[in-house]
C-alpha cells in the first residue's frame, strides 16, 4: 500500500468504497462434470460413517453451481468401481471441468496411494494392486478435460489394514495417511484433506471438516479453484485446532477457473468507478492492464465498462483508431504494435500479458528473457520454508514486495496486475502453505484487486506468522480506513512495531507518516529523516530516493545537493523509478552537478521504460522546445501520446496544441479540443488556467470546437462562435468541477 516519495507526491484521495467481487478473467462456460464416490460399507474391516453423508453435500453444492453433470456412486467394490471410473472418463473427455471426488479408505505403499473398494481383503501386501485403484487409475479418468482436472481425497484416515496385513517383502513401506504426489500434467490438482503422511479426522458431526469446508468455498460463486482450495485449507486448520491441514498438489497455468459461474459479472476489474484507498480509480487500473494490447475486443469491453469516465474513453477510442489505422497496413500485425510499446519494458505483469495474449508471436523468445531478467536471481532460495517452486518464483515477480531479497526489484503496489498475481501466488501458498512471505503476496494481490476481505485475512495471517511486510501492509488498512474505520493512531503503533524489527517497509512508511503530518500526527521531518535513513541503510530504494528528497530541500537535513545526487543515484540503481526521474530533474537544472541533458535525457528515458509518465512527458517537452536534442514535433507527439497514454493529463495538454497548430501532425481541431478536454478533466490547471486566460493562445477553429463539446456534454447552450464570454469561461470551469 506504501506509495514512494515524489517531488511531484500528490495527497491521496481517500474513500470508503463498497466493494463487490466481479471476476476479471475468462470464465468457464462449457462443459463441468464431476464424479463422486462415497465407501462407507466395508466388508472386511471397520465402516465409515460421513462418506455417504459428504458424497451427498458435493453434490447439492456442485448441482447448486450449476455443473453439467454430477454421478454420485456409493459402496463401490472393485469391479464397479473400475466401470465407474471408465465411464467417467467418456464424460470428461472434452470437458472443460472434471473433478472426481473420493470419500472412503486409502493407503500408500511405497510411495503409490491407492484408493480402497468395499470388497477389499488384504490378506497380503501382494494383493493391494489386485484389490485396491491406483490413484494414477483415478488420474486417468481425468485426461480428456482441457481445463481443470482436479481430483479430491477425503481418504486420509487411518488405513485399518495396515496392521492385519502380512508382509511378503520387508522393504515395503505402508505408511500413515497417503504419499504426496507431483502431477505432471500442467492443469491437474489433486486436493488431499491431509499433506502427506498425515491422517484426516471424520468429526462429530454428519460431515467430514474437509466435506464441509470444500461444500462452503469450492464453488463460491466468482473465486478462483486455487483461492477456494486456500479458504478450505485454512477452515480446516481452523476447525481442528491445527490437527488436520488439507494440501493441494499439482499446479494451474495463467488463467483464473471458477467452478461456479453463475452470478459473475464478467469485468475486467472488481469494483466500481470509485478511488480506491491507493488513489487509483477502477478505469485507471482496467487501462493500465490493457493499454499495452493491441486488441480490439478488450478495449471494446473496456469502453462498455468505463464509456462514462471521459479520459479513458478518449484514451481507448484513440487507441482503436491507431488499431484501425494498423489494419489497412498488411505488414503491421497486433503483436507488433503492443511489442513496440514493451520491447524496452520492466513491467513483469505487462510482458507477462503480451505472452499471454499473443503465444504465437515472434517477439515471444524476447519477452521471456525480459521477464527472466526481472525473476528473483537465479541461485537465491526465495523461499522461506525452502521449497523453490515456478509458482513461488512467478508470484514474487508478479507481487513481490519491493526490494525484499537482495537484488531484485520487486513490484510497485499500482503497477500491480491482481489477476495474474492471484493465480500465481494462490498456486504458491497452496504448495508451500507455511511461507509467510508467500502468504501477504497473495494479500496484496487481492489488496489489488480490492477484495479487501480476503487481502486483510491473508495479511493477518502472515503478519501472525511474523511477516512484517505484511504487518505494515494491515498498517496502511488503518491510515487509510481501507476496510472499516481510518485509525491513523493504531496504524502508526502497527508501523512502529514493523519498524523497530528492522523491516525496511515498515521503517519507511513510519517516516511517511512523519513527513506528511497525515491524520493528526505531528510533522515532524527530523523524526521522518531518521526512519528513512534506517530504511535506506539497508539499501531500501524507495527510502533512499527520500533521504535524498531530503538533502534537495534541506529538511529534516542540512541541505546538500551533491549528497542529494548521490543517494538519487543508489535509488535509481535500486531501480526505484521516482529516484530515475528526479536525476534526470537534477541533470536539466544543474542540481549538485553541472547542468546536463544528454544525462537528463537519458535518466527519463529509463524512468519512462518503467512506466513513468511524468518522464515520458519531459522527454516529449525536449523534442518539444529542441532543448538538449534537435526540435522534433512528431517525436515531442509520440511521447506525449506514450505519456498520455499513462494518465499524464500534462502531456495531453501539450498533444492539444501540437494538435491545434499542426505542429508534428495534421491540424485537427476537433482532435486538439479532445485533448485539452481530457487535460482539464484529467486534472492539469495549467491547461484550465490557460483557456481561461488566455484563449487568444489557441486558433479560431478550436475556440469553436470547445464550445461545440460544452455544449455537447450540457455545460454551455450559447453560440458556437469562438467568443470566449463568460457563458464560456463558467462552461469550462463546470467542465474542471465535474472532472
């Protein structure tokens, strides 16, 4: 939730905002078939008294979702058994979905799970692969699904033959409870409702704890398999006092699956078009996730959405001209266009969804090494409990906190792309459930998609387990009252325990609290340099570009333009982007170093590969006014048009009067006049200031055309004549104050 220091930090908007869960990915819609088998009535040891019970409560919740088709079986012995699983297997074939259910005895051996038909004798280790289904055989039922295989064991218990039976080889290991598995197929689960070597519990009631939880979450309505699977796991811990702990096996790829579509809402984000606590409107986020894609359909379901919030309407219905414009040059194709805007990109999340939306495209090979070189670094064990898995290392370059591990950048909390992070970092804590660090990345990527329900019961639960990234994170949840009442006083006292343990994270936005004077706390910059030179100790990008702030404006301490310079420097290596363009602001004004812009320029240009608007915008200034570099209109256009693209309502300013005077373009007036609409409500006062003061800086035609919008949105109802009066002038301010 901490956003870093700026010299150009705006305050933050700070609203309450009722939030609904509205799914952001592809939803399934075909195919969902499901198998449940329910063995209680063993002949030759002791029976079970839920399995019946727990076969018939999957199948109302799977029913209630609205699946296909659910066979439910019962006292199965091998034969029939066997016939089940083959017929099953003709069903999945072609579905998107199947997922087989078990409910009964199991047992490993040497390392195979197998699952127990009611006529099973045992006499022997000999006859288990006579007598007993191989949990492969189960597996195989599932192959024809394309989707999601899942398959579900409530067989842990206690195997009641594992002292009756004799053994013909000693070497043969029965064990407690089932073997864990690795799945090789790429979209297969299996869900066991104890890890491995562990024994689940029947309870008290008339349904086994896992039963019940998995009827509560699995097809909660517009949550993802991995997330549902995590809320079991954590009822079950819960309800049994930690004495039995369900564990998920295998892995997903990218794509969100719900196994309950009905009342989803398919959005491409998850609220309203409110702020949310980190200044962020839900248009802005949905842009900043499909900006950098050439594609007609999301930009076309962006507008359906957000067709109301007049700047990112002109942003996309400008950026479907371009894609028109692209289609009547055949050597032109989308991948190309969304891979000039990423081929010099650090942005993970982006590249991820070049890759991810355009698998054929040439530029594939480049875009992995781009997002390689952004992965934790090869060698470093990033995982807290020692288990290093692809999807551990794909949620931390997808939400990984910055500057966390030594080298590695980390994620700003608004570049943050939920979605993608989510399936990540929900497949990361499902294999490695005990990995705090693990746990409050998935908190921030449900923080990011405002699920704020779930972000606070993650965040809690790793700040429990000692993470204090995640204790700062609920931290910010008080400051900003992101879920309930704003308590800035128990989010300081939550800081200040962060802080003191030594988490850079925490120390900073301890001193962020100090530096603002925020919510009825003292300003007090000595007290804020103090907890940023912690932070920036510890090679903290973030607090190192403020402790440079600090030294520029010689507050909190003594002013020292050459110190200020060399901490920006630290932090732009740190990769922290504000730090990259304030040297660049440095080297243009001569800053604790000789005035330079060939190193200005350069320091923007990287500032603007990560995303940076407010670069974009002062390099598209350079080739404005020819400062540094040789004039160049059309050059000035394209980076203000990339600035602009990011939300730079300054650079939308300036594209209006390149626009209205032809300058690096064709003159379009009513192009001009959508530009500085779009500045006006996109929050530039110089733009505002200048119409209103000024009009005689802008030509006839556009004087016209602005009066034609006012009128067109009901501001003004005067003549069309380029007359600037006082109907006019109230018109444009009306305009400023709806924005």
């Amino acid at each position: 939730m901490f956003s870093g220091h700026s010299s150009r930090w705006r305050s933050f908007v700070i609203l309450l905002v009722a939030v609904s869960a509205f799914a952001p990915a592809e939803v399934l819609a075909a195919k969902r078939v499901a198998l449940l088998i329910g063995n209680e009535k063993y002949e030759a040891t002791s029976q079970l008294n839920n399995p019946a019970n727990d076969v018939e409560l999957m199948k109302a919740s799977f029913e209630e979702a609205g699946f296909d088709s659910v066979t439910t079986v019962h006292d199965l012995g091998r034969q029939d058994m066997v016939k089940a699983l083959r017929d099953f297997e003709d069903l999945a074939t072609g579905a998107d979905v199947a997922i087989v259910y078990y409910s009964g005895h199991g047992m490993e051996m040497n390392g195979q799970n197998f699952l127990l038909p009611t006529d099973v004798q045992l006499k022997t280790d000999k006859d288990i692969e006579d007598e007993a289904i191989g949990l492969d055989r189960v597996q195989r039922s599932l192959e024809g699904a394309t989707k999601l295989k899942l398959v579900i064991l409530d067989a842990c218990r206690n195997n009641p033959f594992e002292q009756s039976m004799t053994r013909s080889i000693s070497t043969r290991a029965v064990s407690r409870g089932l073997a864990r598995v690795e799945p090789e197929s790429a979209d297969l689960l299996v869900a066991f409702a104890s890890k491995a070597g562990t024994v689940a519990l029947d309870g008290e009631g008339k349904n086994s704890p896992f039963a019940t939880a998995l009827a509560k979450y699995l097809t909660e309505p517009g949550v993802d398999v991995r997330i549902a699977l995590g809320k079991v796991r954590d009822e079950v811990v819960s309800v049994t006092n930690r004495g039995q702990e369900p564990f998920v096996y295998g892995s997903l790829g990218g794509a969100q699956i719900f196994l309950n579509i009905k009342e989803v809402n398919i959005n491409i984000t998850n609220n309203g078009e409110q702020l949310s606590p980190n200044s962020q409107s839900a248009a802005a986020a949905d842009w900043q996730n499909i900006r950098d894609l050439a594609d007609k359909d999301l930009i076309d379901a962006f507008l359906a959405k957000h067709g109301s919030d007049p700047v990112y309407k002109m942003l996309a219905e400008k950026k479907l001209k371009l894609l028109a414009e692209a289609e009547q040059m055949s050597s032109v194709t989308p991948d190309e266009i969304a891979w000039d805007a990423l081929k010099q990109s650090t942005d993970a999340a982006a590249l991820t969804r070049f890759l991810e939306r355009y698998p054929d495209s040439k530029h594939k090979a480049e875009a992995e090494q781009q997002i390689a070189a952004l992965e934790p670094q090869k060698g470093l064990n990033i995982s807290q409990t020692g288990k290093d898995t692809q999807a551990s290392r794909d949620c931390y370059l997808l939400a990984g906190e910055p500057q966390s591990m030594p080298g590695f950048v980390g994620v700003n909390f608004l570049k943050l792309d939920s979605a993608r992070a989510l399936t990540a970092c929900a497949q990361a804590v499902n294999e490695n459930p005990d990995d705090m660090m693990l746990v409050n990345m998935l908190g921030r990527a449900q923080d990011a998609g405002r699920d704020y329900v779930e972000a606070r019961h993650n965040y809690q639960k790793a700040a429990d387990g000692g993470n204090m990234y995640a204790l700062t994170n609920l931290a910010w949840f008080s400051v900003y009252g992101t879920d309930g009442a704003v308590d800035v006083d128990q989010g300081r006292r939550m800081f200040e325990q962060a802080a003191k343990a030594g988490n850079a994270y925490g120390q900073a936005s301890l001193g962020w609290l100090y530096r603002e004077g925020y919510g009825g706390i003292a300003q007090d910059y000595d007290e804020a340099a103090r907890w940023y030179q912690l932070a920036a100790n510890q090679g903290y990008a973030n607090a190192m570009a403020t402790v440079a702030w600090f030294y520029r404006e010689g507050l909190g301490l003594p002013k020292d333009l050459t110190q200020s310079l060399s901490w920006y420097k630290k932090a732009a290596e740190g990769g922290d982007v504000n730090a990259m363009s304030s040297l660049g602001w440095a080297y243009q004004n001569g800053l604790g170093t000789e005035q330079n812009y060939v190193e200005a320029k350069t320091w923007y240009e990287k500032a603007a590969n990560v995303g940076d608007s407010y670069s974009m915008a002062l390099l598209g200034w350079f080739y404005d006014i020819g400062t540094g570099v040789t004039q160049d209109y059309a050059q000035a256009r394209t980076w203000y048009e990339m600035a602009a693209n990011a939300s730079s309502a300054y650079a939308m300013g300036n594209l209006s009067r390149l626009y209205d005077y032809g300058l690096g373009t064709k003159a379009d007036a009513k192009e001009a006049v959508r530009w500085a609409a779009a500045s006006i409500e996109g929050g530039d006062p110089a733009k505002l200031q200048e119409l209103k003061s000024q009009p005689s800086n802008f030509t006839p035609a556009f004087r016209k055309e602005m009066q034609a919008l006012l009128k067109d949105r009901g501001f003004y109802s005067g003549p069309v004549d380029g007359d600037f009066g006082a109907a006019t002038l109230d018109a444009i301010d009306r305009l400023s104050r709806k924005s």
